[in-house]
C-alpha cells in the first residue's frame, strides 16, 4: 500500500502557488511539546511525507530521485524558510507556515486542506527528532534568536523602489538574479546547492514561485536570513535594515503576475493590419496588438513524462494582413542554448521513452545535458468541429501541423531556423515535403527573455482564415533544463481569431443600438418621476 500511494503521489504531485503570503499567515498556539505528540506526528509522517523524505527522514525517499529541488533532508536541521538568522534552526511557528502553505515552485504541496491544524503540529513535532536531538538543545534554541520584520522606512513607494534599484546592482546581485532579475546573470549557471546539486537564481518575475511569499515583509526576512542549503545568502551582516527595504520594494515591483493574469484568454485576437507586419522580434509595431499570457505545464500523457517544466507561461501577440500571418511569442528562459547536446551526454543521462518518469540526476550524477532551445506552434490539419485532436502531437484519428522553431547562433540577427511538420502522435511525425515549407522566423534572446517572430502565408495550405476561431496550441523547451523529446512545458488548445476589421454598417448598428437604448433608459425613469409624483410609487418596490 504505502508503493501504492508513492505512485499516486507522483501522478498527483505538481507545484501549486501558496494561497497565501508565508509571513501574514495566522499560526494556531502551538501546542505542549511531549512524546505524545511526536508519536502521533509519525502516523501522519507515514501516510503523507515518508515517500519523499524517506523513512528516515533523509530527503532520500522512492521518488526523491525524480523531484528537482530535491526534498529536504531533516536530519541535519537546515531550512530554508526561517524567522531566524543563517544557519539557525526554525520556530516551530516557521514549520508550520511552510507545512501548511508548502514551498512554491517545488513538489512541496501545501497541507492545509488534507491535515488539520492538530496534524500538522504533530507532524512537526515528529520530524525534529529526526535532528539528533539539536532542537531539545538549549544552547539551540531558535525563539532566542528571532528576526523583527519592524517597519519599512518612511517615504513613497516609488522612492524606495529606486533606492532598492541601486542597491539591488552595487551589491552585485545581479550576478545571478540578472540584470532584469530573470535569473541569467553571469553566475546564476554554476550555482550549487549544499548537495551538489544545480540550482537557478530565482526568476523576480515570477513572484508566486518565491519560497516563503513574494510581499516586500517576505522578502526582507528572505534578505534577513537567507535560504540555508541554498546558494541565497543573508545580508543582515552587508546590508542595513533600510536597504533590505529598499531592496525588498524592489524585488516586489519586479513581479508580473498581476499584469499575466489580466492578459490571459481563451481567444488570442490576430489584429488586422493594412501595410507590412513587423519581421523584428523588438518592432514597435508589435506594441498595437494585444498581448495573450498562456499558462503552460509539464507533459505528463506518454513517457518520458516530465515533471519538472521549466516553462510556466508564454506570451503571445499575433498581427495579419491580406496576405500573410505573424506571431510573437515570448518566455523567460535563463540561458539561450543553441547548441545541441553530444549525442553520447545524452546516453548517459540514462533518460529514455521506457522511463515513465526520468530521474533528474541518475545515479547521483550531476550529469543534465543541454538541448537546442525550441518553440512548437500546433494546429489541426482540418476542420475538426468540436472534437480536437490529443494536444501532444494530436493522434492517429486526427493529425496536426507544426511549426517548430530551433535556437540557433544567430538569435535577432538572421532568419531562424523554422521547419513544418505533420503529426498523427508523438512517435508518428515527418517533415513536410520542401514545397511546403513556408514559415519563416526570427528570435532574439536578451536578458533572460526569448521572442520569436513566426510568419507564414495565409493562402498556403492553412486553415488559418480572417473571421474564423482556429485552435491553436504550444509547446516549448529549455535545453539547459534537460527539456528534449517529450521532456517539455506545453499549453492546452486555444483559439486563434483574425478579427476581421468593424466596417461602417457595423459602426452604424453599434451607434443605433446606444442611442436607443439611452432613449429607452430615458422614458422609464420619466415614466417613474410621473408615478412617484402620483404616490403610486411604494416605499420599497415599485405598485403599478
């Protein structure tokens, strides 16, 4: 049973964002420490956390291999999510936050809604002795050492977010975070974590997969304490309480998920042009069409199924005139790989379609090969009415075109290399022939960002057509994450729409439709002023 429900875990384990920020979160009382306690918390440790953490609570349980980050090894007492200093241990109050709102951006779910408050406090209380006795230790005690958030400094907001602007470079975390804070910067690729193991500087965009919430109090206590295990130090000791501050706003201001979240749809709206559409990536001409965030998740249908997608959204743009079609389409991506892996890295990585689930670093190895980046737009060969083909690759019943982009070195300088294909399954693809190869690209990489540019006719064998609604769907990998094959992020279908241009009979209609119903509007309220000057108005409702 307890194979069993290692198994289910893993099919049912996927990152979910906190619901919400780590700090403001109420923590219960806690209860009396006690063996009773402890030995309770091990009922609920067996049922729920021993298939990552392992029987001994060495972070090296049945599915540990295949989970990147990998989880956390109780035994020697180092957490990242504290209220206290560097190489502190935590509260049981900063156990119980990171239990009950999980980690985001890993396989740490959050346990509020399967333990109650009781459980996740004997579940605490059992994992510390895991520890070798370091949190019965006085000399230990972490309630000694607890960080004050305090107050933030006075002034406006933008003030402080300019000030954590020039903080944020002369202290050199741009180094790893990126000069845009998307994670690239010069060192973010050799980072380690204390195991050996890869690990990337935190994309600041992406503000809901920050461990330990993304509020400026959350990140100066990130600032304040540092991540133990991790390559994130604290600058309690280099930077003064107003500068974390300043840093924090900072960081903060650098989050784009509100501005994500209000630009996602269904239909992705093609704006109709009348001139040429914009070949460069970074045209300004790109900037009158509206922009459409689609979430994207791991492919987890066929095997090797890939657990661990570096890709969480992409933007897409798309413009057409009489003649052609264009799409923009845009993700964050740390490093622009353009070269592909040596065949024989590959081998060793061990990651092969046999393998349901491919370990991230197989026999202990740090070992990951790096792929081509490459894009994948995918829509329906035919008109398939209601029912759509499978969105990997559609199916024998239903094939698919594609178009597929691949990193090359000559990113924003060069026509990209752009291929078509036609698929009826992920082990049933072919090139098309030459004569119908007609997409064109071009892509530029800068600062942690990929944009592609895919432009193809519309008259050339294309179900693509103004006024219709074409499903539409993606996918995309990051070769530096080990993403090749079917190891990739991908997107649900969508629906691709060339608005046809309103004409002046339809403008016409809309001005008619208004101006009548401002004269309806009109006659009612004075049909009513009639009335209540009669008393046949009640005091609540209305007597006719």
């Amino acid at each position: 049973m307890r194979g069993c429900r290692a198994v289910v875990a893993l099919l049912v384990m996927a990152p979910a964002p906190a619901t919400a920020q780590w700090l403001a979160l109420d923590v219960p009382p806690r209860p009396e420490p006690g063996a009773a306690l402890a030995e309770a918390g091990q009922e609920v440790y067996d049922t729920h956390c021993w298939y990552c953490h392992g029987d001994d609570g060495d972070g090296q349980g049945p599915i540990a291999r295949y989970l990147w980050p990998r989880p956390r090894d109780f035994t020697i007492a180092s957490f990242k999510l504290r209220t206290t200093p560097s190489g502190e241990l935590p509260t049981d109050e900063d156990l119980y936050r990171t239990i009950t709102l999980g980690v985001p951006g890993t396989a740490m779910p959050a346990w509020r809604s399967v333990l109650g408050a009781e459980e996740r406090w004997q579940v605490i209380a059992y994992l510390k002795t895991f520890a070798d006795g370091m949190f019965e230790d006085e000399a230990f005690d972490p309630y000694e050492t607890v960080i004050d958030v305090g107050e933030r400094p006075r002034g406006p907001v933008e003030s402080l977010i300019e000030a954590g602007r020039a903080v944020f470079e002369t202290s050199d975390c741009w180094e790893c975070h990126g000069a845009a804070g998307r994670g690239d910067g010069p060192k973010a690729d050799a980072l380690k974590d204390d195991w050996d193991y890869p690990m990337w500087a935190t994309d600041l965009e992406l503000g809901w997969k920050f461990r330990g919430g993304s509020t400026p109090r959350d990140t100066y206590m990130r600032l304040s304490t540092g991540l133990d295990g991790t390559p994130m130090p604290s600058y309690a000791e280099s930077l003064t309480e107003a500068e974390r501050w300043q840093v924090a706003y900072y960081v903060a201001s650098l989050e784009t998920r509100g501005a994500r979240q209000a630009a996602r749809s269904v239909v992705i709206t093609a704006l109709r042009v009348d001139g040429a559409l914009p070949e460069h990536p970074a045209a300004e001409a790109w900037d009158a069409a509206a922009t459409n965030w689609i979430p994207m998740t791991g492919q987890a249908t066929y095997p090797p199924r890939w657990q661990t997608p570096a890709v969480t959204d992409i933007a897409v743009t798309a413009m057409y005139n009489t003649e052609e079609i264009a799409l923009r389409i845009e993700w964050n991506d740390r490093v622009a790989d353009s070269v592909p892996a040596d065949g024989a890295l590959a081998q060793l990585e061990g990651w092969t379609a046999d393998e349901s689930y491919p370990e991230m670093f197989p026999d202990g190895t740090r070992v990951r090969g790096r792929y081509r980046d490459m894009l994948e737009v995918m829509f329906p060969e035919a008109d398939s009415g209601p029912m759509l083909p499978h969105f990997v690759y559609g199916d024998t019943r239903q094939a698919v075109t594609l178009w597929r982009w691949t990193a090359d070195g000559a990113s924003g300088t060069a026509a990209a290399p752009v291929e078509e294909l036609r698929a009826l399954g992920p082990d049933a693809m072919q090139l098309q022939p030459h004569e119908r190869q007609w997409t064109t690209g071009r892509s530029h990489w800068a600062d942690g960002r990929w944009t592609v540019v895919l432009r193809r006719p519309l008259a050339a064998g294309t179900s693509l057509r103004q006024g219709g609604l074409v499903p539409v769907a993606f996918h995309v990998r990051e070769g530096s994450h080990g993403e090749t094959g079917l190891r990739m992020s991908l997107s649900s279908w969508y629906y691709l729409h060339l608005r046809e241009p309103a004409g002046a009979s339809e403008a016409l209609l809309v001005i008619l439709a208004m101006v009548g119903t401002g004269m309806a509007e009109y006659g009612v309220v004075r049909l009513l002023r009639r009335r209540a000057r009669a008393g046949r108005l009640r005091t609540i409702g209305i007597g006719w």
